[in-house]
C-alpha cells in the first residue's frame, strides 16, 4: 500500500511539474502574440529573415542550392502528410505492444493539435514574410503549423515511447530525438522564409504546451488506473 501511494504521489507530482511548465508556455506565446499584433516584432523577424538571405539578392537563400533543398526536405517532417504517416506507425505500435489507451491519448493530442493550429491561423490571420518563398504555403503566417504540429506529434510521441520502455538509454533516446526534430523543421521554415522566426517560437510554445498538458493527462489517468502503466525501471 505505501509503494502504491508512493507511485500515485510521484505521478501527481510529474503532472502538477507539467502543469506549471504547460501555463508557462501558454504565457510565453501569449506575450508574443501580443508583440506580434502591436508590430514589435517585425524588425527582428526581418533582420533574421534577411540574414538567411544572400546579399543583394533577397529572393536567395544562403548557402548552396543543396542546403536549399535539404531544408525542403527537412521541412516536410512538419507537413500533414507525413504526420499522418508518423501517428499512424506509432498507433499501431503501441496497439501492438497492447497500449490501446496510449495510443488513443496520442491521436487525440495530435488531432487537437492540427485543430488548435488552425483555429489560431485563422484568428491572427497575419501574413506571410513578404519574400519569395523557398516553399509553397496555403495558410496564414502565425503560428507556424509546421513548427506547432512537429512540437506536438514529436514530443507526444517521445514522451508516449519512454512510458513503453523501461531503458533510460531509450527513454533519453526518444526524447533527444524528439526534440531535435521539432528544432529542426522549425529553422527549416525560418531558412525558406515561408514564416517569420516569431511564427516558430511561438509554434513551438504552444505545441510544447498541448504536449505536456496530454502527458500530464497521461499521468493523471495512469495514476487512476484508465491508462497502462509505463515500463518498470
């Protein structure tokens, strides 16, 4: 009995944690937005766009023609299409690994993520960088979809993989990687100029933040006993 409420206060404690870091988050993309909406951000954002530029020719990226297309490439980890592929494998290997409520917690959070992006689109409705771009885009500006939807897929699915293995070698695995794909389909859409860097920063704020407020609904519905229990150390 005392291990078991041991176990039940450390989940608490892992979700109240990402709680306080999830409104942190929201405050943070809220204190953007605001700067965002008054113009103050317009100078820095351009000052780093044009510095990916090469000079004299705006139109440009910097850099080689291949690095060019390598960021084409790396940009499409944040598209639809293959988020759809990744939530799919993922689904179906947790179901396989007989982890059916993870597995419905992680295509709830990545569909709730896509609808928050777009609600929030729709709401600034802010423009696109007034430069050629590197890549064709069909939405509004802020914030990035690419940058939110890869913080909430990769991060979900990072934090969903470490509760199904019990190597902390695999767990850092996971997340590290997890994190290094969010950063870099971020800086992708900043380099092809198809968003301002605010439009990143402040994807990435609120992807992180519906992350963590599913994972904190993971532990808490873990410690109740509706979702499977992550793999013993």
């Amino acid at each position: 009995m005392a291990a078991r409420l041991a176990k039940l206060g450390a989940h608490e404690v892992g979700a109240l944690i990402a709680v306080f870091v999830c409104a942190s988050l929201i405050l943070a993309f809220g204190t953007i937005a605001e700067e965002v909406l008054e113009g103050d951000t317009h100078r820095l954002d351009m000052a780093v766009l044009m510095a990916l530029r090469t000079p004299g020719d705006p139109a440009d990226p910097l850099g080689p023609h291949w690095l060019e297309e390598m960021m084409r490439d790396l940009t499409a980890l944040g598209s639809y299409a293959f988020i759809v592929i990744v939530v799919v494998a993922a689904t179906g290997y947790l179901l396989l690994v007989r982890k059916p409520a993870l597995a419905a917690l992680m295509v709830t959070a990545v569909a709730g993520g896509m609808l928050i992006s777009n609600l929030l689109k729709m709401g600034f409705d802010r423009p696109r960088p007034d430069l050629e771009h590197a890549a064709r885009v069909f939405t509004p500006s802020f914030p990035s979809g690419h940058a939110m939807l890869s913080a909430v897929t990769f991060l979900t699915l990072g934090a969903l993989l470490t509760r199904v293995n019990a190597d902390w070698r695999a767990k850092l695995y996971f997340l590290a990687l997890a994190v290094l794909l969010t950063v870099v389909v971020g800086v992708s859409r900043v380099y092809l100029a198809v968003h301002y860097p605010s439009d990143v920063v402040a994807g990435w704020c609120v992807g992180s933040a519906w992350a963590l407020l599913c994972w904190a609904v993971a532990l808490w519905l873990q410690a109740r006993g509706n979702v499977e229990q992550a793999a013993p150390a």
